[in-house]
C-alpha cells in the first residue's frame, strides 16, 4: 500500500530561496518511488538545477514567449524526472516529479486491488 511523508523544504535545504513548498515522497512496499514538488515561488530555476544533475532532458516542450506549457523530460535507467512549468505574466508553477521505473505498475496494481 502506497504511503506517503511530506517535508517542508525548509527542513533539509539551508539554501533561502528554497522554501514554502512541501516535497512529497511516497513509498510502495517501504521503498521510495515517487518524489513530488509543487512551486509557487518563482525564483528558482528548477531546470537548471536539474540539468546541472542530469543533463540535459530527454524530451522538451517549452512554452512561446513563456505563456502556457513548458515541459521537460528525462529518461534514465532507472528513473523518469518530469518539470512542468505552467505560467503566464501573473503566475508561474513548477510541477516536479522523479518517479521510479516500477511506480506506474506498481500503483496500476494497486488501484486494480481497490477495484476488487
């Protein structure tokens, strides 16, 4: 059964800029397999501390003058990492998601047993 733990950034980043957001982690089984974010604040550049980890992504899609959709991929070994940016003049967020190889089976499983 999935369960999940959510940290305020605060807790384990010394870095000021990072704060005000929850990182979400769920565990299936006591093994993590998602980690989730949730930005409101708009003054990290999430892509480019992703990219100073992993490269860069595997797919892109950016926005046109940065109103809409922008999102990012990267396929790893044994990891998939998403950013999605939603913005407009008045907002932005940024979705992080860096999910195991087994987590999308892991929860369909899951769900089916719910079901039955």
């Amino acid at each position: 059964e999935p369960f999940m733990h959510s940290i305020p950034v605060e807790e384990f980043c010394n870095d000021k800029k990072f704060k005000m957001f929850p990182i979400n982690f769920i565990y299936i089984n006591k093994k993590l397999h998602q980690i989730f974010i949730e930005d409101f604040n708009n003054n990290i550049n999430h892509l480019e501390n992703l990219k100073k980890f992993f490269n860069n992504p595997t797919e892109i899609y950016e926005a046109v003058d940065n109103k809409g959709l922008s999102y990012y991929h990267w396929d790893l070994k044994t990891k998939h990492i998403f950013l999605v940016i939603k913005q407009d003049e008045n907002f932005k967020i940024q979705n992080i998601e860096i999910v195991s190889n087994k987590f999308p089976e892991l929860m369909e499983r899951y769900n089916e047993n719910l079901e039955e």
